[in-house]
C-alpha cells in the first residue's frame, strides 16, 4: 500500500487549518485505507511559528489523531523553505502539497494522485488555468497577474513543459524518491517552489495537470505582496543567467540600480542653483543612495532577516558603517575621474559606483543582515 503525505505549509491560517485538517481526515478513510492497523496518511502540518494560534490547534489535533504531525519553525520563515523542508520530512513515497487556506479542494488530492499512479508519473499540477478548472477565488487583478507570471515562467524552464498551464500553482503531489534530490537543490529564497523545481529539472519529469475548483478565501489574509512579486522577478533572472549570479546577489544589484538613480537625482537637486560645488555635494547624494539601498535590501532581499524599530536604526548605522570606505572610494574615484578624465557628472558617478558594489554587497551581508 501506498503511503501518502499531505504537506500543509501554515502561517497563521487559525480560522481554515482545523475545517481542513478534518475534511482531509475524513477523506482518507474510505480513499487511504489503513492495512494491518498502521495509517497509510500522515498529515504534516509546517507552521512558520504563527502568532494566531495555529500551531497550538493542530498540536491538540495531533493529540486526538495520530494522522496529524506539527513541524514548527522558529527562525526560519518562507513558504518555499517550508514545503521542502515538509518534503524531506515526510514519510510518504507520493507527497502532496497544498494551500491551508482552504482554497484547495480536498477531492483535487484524489484525483492527482489517481492520475500520478495510472501513469507512474513524477509529477502531478493543480492548474487554475486548465481548460476545465472553475476559479471561485481568484480576484481579477491576482488572474491577471497570474496569467502574465506563468506566461513568463513557461518562457524560462524547458520548452518540454510547454503543456504545462500553471507553473505557479501552491497545488501539486510529488513522487518523492525520484525528485529527492531536485528537492533539496531547490532555491527557498526563490518566487514559487513549482517553478523552482521545473527549472532545475530541465525537463527531466514526467508531468501532467488535473483541473482545480479554486474556492474562494474564507479565512486570514492574501499573502501576496511587493516582495512576491519582487521574488518572482529575482527568479526569472536568476534563470535567465542560467543560475550563474546567486539570487541575493541580483537583488542587491537591483536594489543599487535605484541607488544609482536617488544619488543621480539628489546631486542634480542640490546643484541646482546652488553654490556648492560637485566634490561638495556628492557626498550627500553618495549617504543619500545609501539609505534608500539599505531600507530597500532591508525590506525586500533580506525580507526574512528584516530589521525592525530600534535594530532598523541600528543596523542603518552598521550599513554606513560597512559603506564608510566605499562611499570614500565612491567619493574619490568619481571626484578624480571628473577632474581629470572626462567633465561628466554620470559618468563620473557611475565610475565610482562600480567600484563599490562588490564590498557593499558582502560586507553588508555579513556584518549588517548576519547571512553568509
């Protein structure tokens, strides 16, 4: 017999986790039965420590049914870090994973699985966008952004997905032992889990999708935001240059790129009229980028170390810090190259930005976010 696991990445999903839990229960009497005593399903339940009370209501679910089984995480957050630390937790040869929002219906995990074995298939995607799938919860504006992701998606993994509909869905079972090892290389700081795992298969998996009946959200909040949609753009060009560039080494660059322009604009600003030379007021222009790269990195490419009230500030006084000697040699090689090379306040500017981006970027890392 078959053992299924059923991974439900949770943060704070209290009104929906226990309506879920039962309804899977209940459907895993007559769909995974027990043989010889021993339950053929173990429901995983990865809680990124929610402040709502969720864990503590699947523990006292644990307690009355052994099917269910609680991984809290403290210190370790993301919904990609969760479900593949769910996956290798789990005890199941075929693995699905789904929402804890109650989005997905509990008859979707019957059909995929029924799917994934009659065609001993690796990989089976609940796809919103399947010819016969019906979308009760999907706002218009998140369809559309949707709909664009996954037109993008399709374009940066192997032209074999091409029959693929939804490369962004958070629905999907898996055959564990074959993908064990994608599992593992995936990027969890990455956009989509799916979408990390299509693009480092290469087109290696056998795959197919069954047609999801997207229900609306009755509980807790959408957790899509400016940093998803950041994620999602970090992933797309992280593909694009074949992996090549660490994830958070192009996100900081982006982040640098609308430093560039603060510090372009604050120089014209202050030259404006004024009475200031350029070597006078490029050094605010210089502590200006700075500040708008950290609140920026701060919040969005070190989201999950992100700094708050008083550590916001001082970590913006460690980030000046670790930029002192940069923002010196910014200072320094733009001031020459503008006085002895060529009159041109960009160029000038970008000449000394250059130079700094490298010990910004690890330094900062190291000393200010705490990542390696």
């Amino acid at each position: 017999m078959t053992r299924l696991s059923i991974i439900l990445p949770t943060f704070n999903e209290a009104g929906s986790i226990v309506d879920l839990i039962g309804r899977l229960t209940a459907f895993s009497v007559d769909f995974i039965p027990s043989e010889e005593g021993g339950a053929q399903l173990e429901i995983l339940v990865v809680d990124d420590d929610s402040t709502d009370g969720t864990a503590e209501l699947v523990r006292q679910l644990s307690l009355q049914t052994p099917l269910v089984r609680l991984v809290r995480r403290v210190g370790r957050r993301g919904l990609a870090s969760a479900i593949r630390e769910g996956l290798l937790d789990a005890t199941g040869e075929l693995a699905v994973v789904m929402d804890s929002d109650g989005q997905h219906e509990v008859a979707s995990v019957i059909s995929a699985v029924q799917l994934l074995r009659a065609d001993r298939l690796d990989l089976v995607i609940g796809s919103r966008f399947h010819p016969e799938a019906c979308i009760h919860g999907l706002s218009a504006r998140r369809e559309r952004g949707s709909t664009w992701a996954n037109r993008w998606a399709r374009f940066s993994v192997s032209r074999r997905y091409g029959h693929l509909t939804d490369l962004m869905s958070g629905f999907f079972v898996v055959r564990v032992v074959t993908c064990e090892v994608l599992i593992r290389a995936v990027d969890v700081n990455g956009f989509k889990f799916l979408y990390e795992l299509l693009a480092l298969s290469k087109g290696r998996l056998r795959c197919a999708e069954v047609p999801l009946r997207f229900q609306p959200r009755e509980h807790g909040m959408s957790k899509l935001d400016v940093a998803i949609f950041w994620d999602f753009l970090i992933s797309l060009i992280h593909h694009l240059v074949f992996r090549l560039l660490p994830r958070r080494a192009i996100s900081f660059a982006l982040v640098g790129v609308s430093g560039v322009l603060v510090q372009l604009v604050v120089t014209r600003l202050l030259l404006r009229g004024s009475i200031f030379s350029f070597e006078q007021v490029l050094p605010v222009a210089v502590l200006a980028a700075a500040t708008s790269n950290y609140l920026i990195n701060n919040a969005l490419t070190f989201r999950f170390q992100r700094q708050r009230g008083a550590a916001l500030v001082r970590g913006l006084l460690r980030f000046w810090l670790v930029a002192s000697l940069p923002v010196l040699a910014n200072v320094g090689v733009a001031s020459a190259y503008f006085k002895f090379v060529q009159s041109d306040i960009v160029v000038a500017q970008l000449a000394g930005i250059l130079v700094v981006f490298i010990w910004n970027y690890a330094a900062s890392s190291r000393f200010v976010w705490n990542t390696p």
